[in-house]
C-alpha cells in the first residue's frame, strides 16, 4: 500500500457511562449506553467503512461500548485494547495514530472526551458542509462518531492535515 493512499481515521466516543462507586476506569456502561452502543455500532456499518485496526482504551466503558458495537460490523477488525488512550491528551492521541502500520488503511479509535472531541477539532483543515460547527456546537456526546479523511502515511497526521467528512450522534 502507498503512503499516499487515502486513509480514515474514525473516531468513536464510548457510549454513555454509569457512575457507582468505583475508579473511573472501571465505570461501566448505563442502560442508556447499553442501548447506544450498538445503534452506533450500525451507524459504523452504515458508512461501509470497514476498519482494518481498532484501538481501544482499556477503560471498561470503552471496552463495553466496543464489545456491543463491533458486533454490528460485518468484519471485525485487528483490536487493541491501550492503556495509552485512557485519559490521552491531543498530543498522546496522535502519538498513537502516528505509530499506526502503513498497512492500515482505515482505523477507529475508541475513546474518551475531551479527547476525541480535540482530535476531530485539530485534525479538521477542512469538512464538509456544517459537520465541523454541528460537532463542535453537540459537543461530541457519548456515542458519537466522526470520520476523518487525509491522504499520506500515519506519521504525517498532524493539526489540520484531514477534512471531516461525517459526524454522527444519537441524541444529536
């Protein structure tokens, strides 16, 4: 594969958590997110995007959310769970993406805010239509997607080098 082959990046908030009494590592999925998951999951399938690597936070409501959500795909894909994302800064989510194989050609990363709000933010040079004020005006609540498009190898993702192309909520 070229490094110049068009690439997605997809980017997955978990679905809505609840709050016992536990780490914040370990909060698991409410009912609400439950139910989410797997409408995200089938919004995924929708795009016809098929993602070739999943990576994963290893919070528990990340890995619910993945766990309901792939179940909707009709391949799943190469997944990590990494500890890396918990709590990833911008700085650390594009570490990440920048370590991706060459051989990828779409990738999701499954994750947390403000995080995966940011990324969809920085790396939007450019989208389509209103996507990126709509994003930005949701907030990028539980459960959202956005895709993200750009051209070259993974280690040249960088602030603005991608364009949004689809941003997807439940409740928005």
């Amino acid at each position: 594969m070229s490094v110049d082959t068009p690439r997605r990046i997809v980017l997955l908030r978990h679905a809505k958590a609840d709050w016992p009494q536990v780490s914040d590592h370990e909060r698991p999925l409410a009912e609400r997110g439950r139910a989410d998951a797997p409408v995200a999951g089938r919004r995924l399938a929708e795009t016809g995007i098929a993602p070739d690597l999943a990576l994963c936070s290893s919070a528990v409501r990340t890995r619910e959310t993945w766990k309901l959500a792939v179940q909707e795909l009709a391949h799943r894909p190469r997944t990590v769970y990494e500890d890396r994302m918990y709590e990833a800064s911008l700085g650390e989510l594009i570490a990440l993406v920048n370590e991706t194989p060459d051989d990828v050609e779409d990738l999701l990363l499954i994750g947390h805010n403000p995080g995966m709000h940011a990324m969809a933010d920085a790396l939007s040079g450019d989208a389509d239509g209103d996507l990126l004020a709509r994003m930005n005006r949701s907030g990028f609540p539980t459960s959202a997607i956005a895709v993200l498009t750009f051209d070259g190898p993974w280690k040249s993702v960088e602030h603005g080098v991608a364009r949004l192309v689809d941003f997807w909520a439940p409740h928005a």
